[in-house]
C-alpha cells in the first residue's frame, strides 16, 4: 500500500519535478502502472526487445508493432532504431533529438527516462504516445519496461529479488 502511494504521489509530483530540472513541463495523462515489488530474471533482449517486436492487434484488426517504424538508418521521425542489433546502444543513456528532454533512458530513473514517458502517458510532452494511434503497452507491459529502467537498464540478464516496490 505504501508503494502505492508513493508512486502516486510521484506520479503527482513528476511534472514539478520535471520542470526544476530544466526539463520543461513533465508528461501529463499518465497511466497508474499496478504495485509490487520488481523480482524476477531482467533482461534486456526478453524483456524489453520483445516488447519492440511483439506485434500488437489495433482496432481495425491490423498488425502494428514499435519496429513497424523504428528500424533502419534514419528510423522514424527522431532518428531512433530500436531493431535488435542496435536498440540497447540507441537508448540508454543516450540524449533524445527532441530539444530539452530527458534522455531516452536514464539509468535507475524511470520517471527522468523519456521512453517511459513515451508509453505511459497520453502527452508524453514531447511527440506521441507509442505505438503512434495505438495500440499502446498495457500496464504490465510497461511495468516491465519501468522495472528494468528502475534496476539500472542492464543489458546482460539480471535477477533481482526483493527490488523496492514499484
């Protein structure tokens, strides 16, 4: 419960938070991700990769998926890959194209890490909700992906056990 609320009230705070860092106004309409402690095998290509690849059905009965439009030299409107070969170098702790946001994915911090921005949130402030029009992550798909961001965005496997509740 306490996690709970102290997500919540972060989740509150964020576009506070977001602006004394310089960052601007923070993401607003962000969705309340479920509770709970982070244990299990993190890693990267299972966890984080396959949800880039995993193709998702929208309303119409079409197939879309993240690498529908991020894959290849020049990928998608802000220049970013995020085909296997490439996406883990593509993201963390790299800048973003967008001018005054936060860096794709900042180690450790979920909530100073524009991808999450970018699937949790209806105005991430910067561009779209992804996948652009839906369908979007649902909330335990972005859990995984606030989880491995929150244990320090590993590349390698990582067990984690008994991590502090999301």
């Amino acid at each position: 419960m306490l996690g709970h609320v102290l997500r919540s009230s972060l989740l509150l705070l964020l576009p506070a938070l977001s602006h004394a860092a310089g960052l601007g106004t923070g993401p607003t309409s962000c969705d309340q991700l479920p509770t709970g402690a982070v244990s299990g095998n993190v890693n990267y290509a299972t966890v984080v990769q396959f949800q880039f690849d995993v193709p998702r059905l929208d309303g119409m009965g079409n197939e879309r998926k993240c690498t529908d439009c991020h894959i290849g030299p020049g990928a998608g409107t802000w220049n970013l890959r995020l085909d296997a070969a490439v996406s883990y170098d593509q993201l963390v702790n790299q800048p973003s194209t967008h001018s005054g946001a936060p860096p794709r994915v900042r180690r450790g911090d979920p909530n100073g890490s524009l991808l999450f921005w970018k699937i949790n949130c209806d105005d991430p402030v910067y561009g779209a909700r992804m996948i652009q029009d839906g369908p979007f992550l649902t909330l335990a798909q972005q859990a995984l992906i606030y989880d491995w961001i929150k244990v320090g965005a590993p590349q390698e496997s990582l067990m984690v056990i008994g991590f502090e509740s999301r």
